[in-house]
C-alpha cells in the first residue's frame, strides 16, 4: 500500500529534494526542485572579494529546475576570473545574490548561491576548487575531493549529474 509522499512519515528533512531560498527581506523567494547536479566550495580570490568572506559555495543545477516563488531578480553583469564575466543575480531590493551565470554554461545552469537556502544545511560541498589561493586558517576535512584551481569534469561528476548535463546541453 502506497501512500502520497506528503502523507508519508518517512520523507523528513532527510529524503525531501526540493530546496527553497531567498533573498534578506524576502523580495524574492525561489524554489530548487531538485537536488543540484554538484556544490562548489571555491577558494578562489574573486569569489572572496565577492562574498567579502574566505570562500563561496555554489550549487550547480539546471536552470529550468529552479522556479520564482515571489518576486524576480535583476541581473548585474560582472567581471570573473576567466574574463569573460560572469551574470550576477540579486534581489532588485535588498541587492542580495542569489545565483549566477557563468560563460562556460551560460544561462542553462544556475551557480545557487547555498547560504541564500532555507535549509543550507542540507548541501555540503562535492568539490573544493581552487585552494591553491585558500586561507590558509580553512581546513577542509579529509576525504574531500580539492583541486588547486579547476577540475575535469567527466572525473568528478557522478554518472546521474553527466546525464543530466547532458540532456540540458543537447
Ligand atoms: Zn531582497
Ligand atoms: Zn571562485
């Protein structure tokens, strides 16, 4: 006997896969609905300069599998690291970022940022990119994959997530 998912006891905080986030003053609200392809910790310079903190953790995922719950945010365009800018998206209101599109797979995937989720404490990064300029009072735990500066993607990303990328890149 089967029961609807939202009836069942079983899915907690646990199994459920849809995430919800937002900007400070809720102006904009948004919705993952799934879990993201692969989390990002980057150590490098310009995502510190960005955050104003020591590393940004971004939440790869489909943009089509983010949807708007309140509100829409506005793009900036900004520089990046491989110089070919990156868009910034913030609420038109409080400013705050909640993702970004870089040039390697442009408006297709969301960069989410993780501390602007509900529930932040349900991703922990898959990869740590570019320690090579990492604080050098962050530690990251061992058995965690790192790279110096970026990675191959076909070697680090599961099987699920390449097809996925796949299908949205076809
Ligand atoms: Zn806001
Ligand atoms: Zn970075």
């Amino acid at each position: 006997m089967s029961y609807p998912a939202v009836m069942c006891p079983m899915v907690d905080q646990q199994t459920k896969t849809t995430f919800d986030g937002g900007c400070v003053c809720g102006g904009v609200r948004y919705r993952m609905e799934s879990l993201p392809l692969f989390v990002h910790c980057c150590h490098c310079r310009w995502c510190q300069r960005e955050t104003g903190a020591s590393y940004a953790l971004n939440a790869l995922i489909e943009a089509d599998r983010v949807s708007l719950l309140n509100g829409e945010p506005e793009m900036t365009p900004t520089p990046s690291n491989s110089g070919k800018g990156q868009e910034i998206w913030r609420c038109p209101k409080c400013r705050v970022a909640l993702w970004s599109n870089y040039a390697g797979f442009g408006s297709k995937v969301h960069f989410i940022r993780v501390g602007t989720l509900d529930e932040a404490n349900r991703i922990t990064p898959d990869i740590h990119i570019y320690t090579s300029s990492k604080q050098p009072w962050v530690i990251i735990p061992e058995g965690h994959a790192a790279v110096g500066r970026y990675y191959d993607l076909k070697k680090y990303w599961p099987e699920s997530s390449r097809t996925r990328l796949k299908q949205l890149l076809r």
